[in-house]
C-alpha cells in the first residue's frame, strides 16, 4: 500500500495531496528520489517546494503505543535502580 504525500507551501499549508509517491513525481516533474528523500527528512525541499506523508490515525496510533513503551521502559529502570541499592 502506497503512503499519500502532501505538498505544503512555505507557511506549513497544504497545496496539493498525492496517491504515492510515483503520482507525486510524474505531477510535479521531480524526480521520484528527490522525493522520496524529501518525504523521508533527508532533503530539506525541492525548489522550495516542501513534501510530507500524510498522518494518519494509524501512524498517530503507534506513534501513541511506542510512547507508552518508552515510558513504560524509563519506569522499569527507576525501579531497578530501587530495588539494587
């Protein structure tokens, strides 16, 4: 399943939405990598132009679960360090 990108214009407002990335590139004229390292934070833009996969509830979800585990780990070590001294 391909993930939609979202173009955003410089102020953080979304200009356009795309299926995948390959809908992206053959809309816009840019190359499928420069995308694809756009939506992924390893290039800041493309002439200025600004892409992002779209957030999801599900994405939002796990972004939600893997705090909780996190948090549950930082616990877990506090009472480590409890119950050594």
């Amino acid at each position: 399943m391909d993930r939609r990108v979202v173009e955003i214009d410089f102020y953080g407002k979304p200009i356009a939405l795309y299926n995948s990335i390959k809908d992206c590139a053959e809309k816009t004229g840019f190359p499928v990598g420069a995308i694809k390292r756009c939506v992924e934070g390893h290039q800041y833009d493309i002439y200025g132009r600004f892409f992002k996969y779209e957030v999801t509830a599900t994405d939002l979800r796990k972004a939600r679960v893997q705090a909780a585990h996190r948090q549950a780990e930082r616990k877990l070590k506090e009472w480590d360090k409890f119950f050594k001294d």
